[in-house]
C-alpha cells in the first residue's frame, strides 16, 4: 500500500552552512525509489509516497543519501499524512484566528513528556505559550519566532538532548498536511 509522507529536513537553506537545492532534493529521493515527490518552500519541506519501509527507515534512507550527496549531516523527521492532519486537528491554539508567524508546531523524533520542559516556567514568557501533544510542541509566539524568547528557552540544547527537533510555521504545517492529502 502506497502511503504519503512528508520529510522535515531540519536546518537547510538558513545562514548559507548546508545548502540543498530543491530540485536536486527531488531527484535524489526520486532516486531512492520515491514516487510523487515535490518540495515545497526552500527551507527542507519534501512530500512522497513510498510503499516501503516506516517513517523511522524512511528519514534514515533519506539523511544518509543527503550526507552521501551533499557532504554534510542533516537531521530528517518522516511524517505521514495521517500523523500531519492530527497535529493540525489538536492544536489548542485558534489558528484560524491567528496570523501563521504566531502559531508554530516543532516536531520531534520521539514522544516527550512535560518533564523535559520541567525547567523552562511558562508563567515568565506570557503572553506566549506552549502546549505539547503527540511528538509535537505547538508554540504560540505573537511577535514571531525570532523575536520569541520562549523559543529560545524551549530550544536549549539540555533540553533536547537525545531528540531531534525540527519546527515549522503553521502555513507550512497546514500546506504539508494538504499536499500528503493530495
């Protein structure tokens, strides 16, 4: 059975270090035996369909090829489309009320518990927010993820040792859900 993804390529195209042009991203996943493959933004968005392997598998076949071609190390989440529509669905923030540089979602390779961000206290980042749900933080920053101090204090290396993390603006979040969909 064919099945859609997208894959999450965390850290490409920002600041000039690892750059991936998107369509040689295409071709070489086409060159992995993916099907339908298209990118979306330059910032490491790629949607397939593969009737092979899991998503663990599938983001491990995928940053090895990346390191293999590009010369550098890249972190890769592999989500399907059914796992992408339930994160849109259980978002505890309106986003549909909201601007999408305001609502984020950071998704993670492993499940995390509210222990991992015991130290960061929501009270000292009002008026943003954070809430976690099933391998995802969603953030609600009204100025903006660069100008969110939550998200620097969320992002701290201790506190996502052991856990690749990767997030997305909620356009993207909505616009890779609607292309695994397709």
């Amino acid at each position: 059975m064919t099945t859609r993804y997208a894959a999450l390529l965390r850290g490409i195209n920002v600041g000039g270090a690892k750059k991936v042009p998107m369509a040689e991203l295409r071709t070489l996943m086409e060159g992995l035996g993916h099907g339908d493959v298209r990118t979306y933004l330059q910032s490491g968005n790629a949607v397939f369909s593969s009737d092979r392997g899991d998503e663990e598998s599938l983001a491990a076949q995928l940053a090895e090829a990346v390191e293999k071609h590009f010369g550098f190390t890249v972190g890769v989440l592999v989500r399907d489309h059914a796992y992408l529509k339930a994160v849109r669905e259980a978002c505890p923030f309106p986003a549909a009320e909201l601007e999408a540089k305001q609502l984020h979602a950071t998704y993670f390779s492993g499940p995390v518990d509210v222990q991992r961000f015991a130290q960061v206290a929501p009270d000292a980042f009002l008026p943003e927010e954070y809430r976690l749900g099933d391998r995802v933080l969603y953030l609600y920053a009204p100025d903006g993820l660069g100008r969110s101090k939550l998200a620097e204090a969320l992002a701290r290396p201790r506190l996502l040792k052991g856990i690749l993390a990767t997030t997305r603006n909620w356009n993207t979040v909505v616009k890779l859900e609607e292309l695994t969909g397709a």
